[in-house]
C-alpha cells in the first residue's frame, strides 16, 4: 500500500470495539418502549450510523419526534455506560503512532460525538497522535455525507489525493466514495470482506496493522 500524507479513520469497529456500550445503550431505550425480539446482532450491524436511523431500522417507527426522543435517551445511556464499556482494539495505538511518526496527519470522522471519543482517547492515546476529531456534534449531514471528511481536510490543511479513508462498514465506503477519496476496509466489525468488496478500495485489511 503506497503511503499517504493524512489518514482518516472511523471510530467504532476501525480504532475501536465500543460494541458492549451500544448495544446496552441501545438495550435499554429499546426495552423501556417495549420493542423486543432484536437481537445483539442486529443492534451492531447499524453500528456506523446515525442514532435516528438505527432506531428507526431496528422498530420500523419513522415519526421523527419519537426517534429524537430516542435519541436523547441514548445520549443519556451513553453518558453512563459507554467510556467503560470501549477497548481500543490491540493494534490500534501502535498502528497510529507508526504512521505519526511517519510524518502522517491523524484524524478521526465519525457519527459518534467528539467529546465522547475525546473522553476515551485522552486516556489511552498519547498526546500528540490523533490532530483532530470531526464527531456528529460538528456536521450538519452525517455520513455516508463526505461534509465531515471535507472539513477535516479543510482544518488539516490537506488534499483528498493523498489522503486515505479507513472504516469498517459500507456507511465509511460510501463516504469515501462521495468525497471521491481512497478507501481502506478494515475486518473489525459487523460487515463482510465481500460486502466491502462492491465498494472502491485500495484494500480489505485483517487488521489496522496492514496500513504498515
């Protein structure tokens, strides 16, 4: 794989395994409206999205003030579940080091909201690595939008030429696509090599170490 001046990876299921926090998060708004019968699985096949539409898939409701309301309740979930419950995975913070030390800009783009990975990176990142942190707080159209890959490219000072997108689901390979940039799959999570595949990329990687 030929080397890239910036890196912008996902979150959950790229740099880390937050599945635990989700799916209780996820659980408890669900069960309180009493919606049942969904399983673990399907929570995190919807990992990558927006809350408002993973709730909207995994009930079938599509009235907007129920899902915001949904939303809020996960937002207060999270707040006491999620940071204990998220493991960056092995290879991650070695991975991200190497590539600094490479001269490589780091930057993360993510529907999760930055002050939560902030909350997680600040004790297990060093200081230093990651340059920016673009969450769902901070664009107004979530991914598979590349607004928020845009504007980390604005912020750092980079071109989308020599940049290479990193994430593990078929949201991320979208995303890359829309923002007419390279993409790297990575085989942390929910979605298949063969369900990557179908998308633009320069590889389906085992692992973060591939970047290397």
């Amino acid at each position: 794989m030929k080397r890239y001046h910036t890196y912008l990876f996902d979150f959950d299921y790229t740099l880390a395994d937050s599945s635990k926090g989700i799916v209780i998060c996820f659980r408890n708004v669900l069960e309180r409206h009493r919606h049942t019968g969904i399983s673990d699985e399907q929570i995190k096949r919807t990992i990558g999205k927006t809350l408002v539409d993973s709730f909207s898939i995994l009930t079938g409701i599509g009235d907007e003030a129920i899902l915001e309301e949904y939303r809020k309740e996960y937002v207060k979930e999270a707040d006491r579940f999620m940071t204990a419950n998220t493991r960056l995975f092995p290879e991650t913070v070695s991975v991200l080091q190497a590539l600094k030390e490479k001269g490589a800009n780091i930057g993360i783009i993510s529907t999760k909201y930055r002050y939560r990975i902030m909350e997680l990176a600040k004790d297990t990142v060093p200081e230093g690595i990651i340059d920016l942190i673009v969450g769902g707080e901070d664009v107004k159209t979530a991914k598979p939008s590349p607004e928020g890959v845009f504007l980390a490219l604005e912020n750092l000072g980079t071109d989308k030429n020599t940049t290479l997108y990193i994430g593990d689901s078929i949201v991320d390979a979208e995303t890359a696509q829309a923002a007419g940039m390279d993409f790297a799959g990575v085989l942390h999570g929910a979605t298949t090599a063969e369900e990557l595949e179908a998308y633009p990329h320069v590889a389906i990687m085992k692992d973060l170490t591939e970047l290397l």
